[in-house]
C-alpha cells in the first residue's frame, strides 16, 4: 500500500501544469489563496470536496471585490464642457449632476446607499435637481433597485426632482417591470442610444432639469450662457 500510495502521488504531481500553477500563484493573492485553499482541502478533506471548495472561495472572495460603487460628480460648464469636478469649481446649488458606475447587486447594496445619501444631503443646500447618469451601472437587481426607489422617494418627498439617464433597454426594462418608472414619470428618464453622440441622454437631462428650475438659477449657472440651447458644439472631459 505504502508503494502504491508513492506511485499514485507521483502520478498526480506528474499530471500537475506546474507553469500554469506557478502563474496563477504569483500573479495575485486573491489567485494564490483560491490555489492553496483547494490544495489543503483536497489533502486534509477529500478530493470531491476540493473543487467545490475552491468555488465557495472564489465566490467568498469575489464578491467584495465586485461590490464596488464608484461615484463621480459631473459638471456642465459655460465653456460647454461637460467633466468631472473638481475641488475649484464652483457650486451649484440647483443642479447637481453625479454618475454611478459598477455591478448593482445586492453585493453592492449597502455601498450604493451610502453614496445615496451623501446625494441626499445635497437637499438641504436648495438643490431641486438631481440628475443621476447610469450608463455603467451594470446587472442591477432588486436590491439595489429598493435602495433606488427609496432614495428617489426621499427626494419626491423634499421637492427635488430626480431624472435618470444613460440608462441602457435592460435597465429600463428592469425599471419598469419594478413600477419605478411609472412612479418617477417617463419624462425623468433618458435613455442611451447608439448614435454616435456622446452622452447625448445626459445633456438631453440637463437642458430638461434646467427647464424645471426656469429663471432659478445661482449666479454661476451656465444658463447665463445661450450655450446651453444649442445642441452643437458642446464636448466632454472624462
């Protein structure tokens, strides 16, 4: 048996792609502990049980990795750009732009809520308008859109108008199916098309949020610019 046991162990090693392990070690810890974790358990637990291991790992640690929402305040200038902004530019306390990017699963939720809610503190500086661009917030379930129609009811609560836009056919889809969107109103959501004009559902959205706010505007509001009416001509800095 001691015999047989060193071929079957000899045999296995053989059958091991030692490259591929060895890549697959040193090119990240997330892959390196996935490894030794299925190793271990194949060892100290049993063969059929170290694949599924290794899966359950892999999940376990993925998922904080995937539940990452990133958030990015947008601004429209009267140089008709519209960009990131940063720490010098002004403030305006009508409209507030953001855009949310990552997987919108339930992984997810507890981080895009947070981020809601620093959106939500916005509502006490006068804010009326807040639009939300969606383009690369991606496989959004229901979780996360509870925590969306949570948030929008909160801001239908405190007078401020929330649109939607970038959002691609499946998220709208998803939208609808959950009644957000007959709730939020068809006209408060943009949608993304493929026609080669960029971000054209975001201006779409902007020129819509100045029209509720009319002649409200702060004195660094671009709609002091007649920039803003023409379609033409604006571009962006991402």
């Amino acid at each position: 048996r001691a015999s047989l046991s060193g071929i079957l162990i000899l045999s296995a090693w053989r059958l091991v792609d030692k490259q591929e392990l060895a890549y697959h070690i040193r090119t990240t810890r997330y892959d390196a502990i996935i490894v030794f974790a299925t190793a271990i358990s194949a060892v100290a637990i049993s063969v059929e049980f170290c694949v599924m291991i290794g899966v359950f790992m892999s999940f376990v640690l993925y998922v904080p990795k995937a539940a990452r929402v990133h958030m990015t305040e947008l601004t429209a200038t009267p140089e008709r750009i519209v960009r990131e902004r940063i720490s010098t530019d002004p403030v305006c306390n009508r409209i507030r732009i953001y855009s949310l990017e990552g997987e919108l699963f339930f992984g997810a939720s507890t981080e895009m809520e947070e981020k809601l809610d620093e959106i939500s503190a916005t509502a006490a500086l006068g804010v009326r308008v807040i639009v939300l661009r969606l383009k690369r917030a991606r496989n959004m379930d229901a979780v996360c859109l509870s925590v969306l129609d949570r948030f929008i009811s909160q801001m239908q609560t405190a007078n401020v108008a929330v649109l939607l836009c970038g959002l691609r056919p499946d998220l709208v889809n998803v939208i609808e199916a959950s009644g957000l969107l007959k709730r939020l109103g068809r006209d408060h959501v943009f949608t993304f098309e493929e026609t080669g004009a960029i971000w054209s559902s975001t201006l779409e959205a902007v020129r819509f949020a100045y029209e509720i706010i009319g002649t409200d505007v702060c004195s660094n509001c671009p709609r002091h610019s007649p920039s803003l009416e023409e379609r033409d001509g604006w571009y962006f800095m991402i």
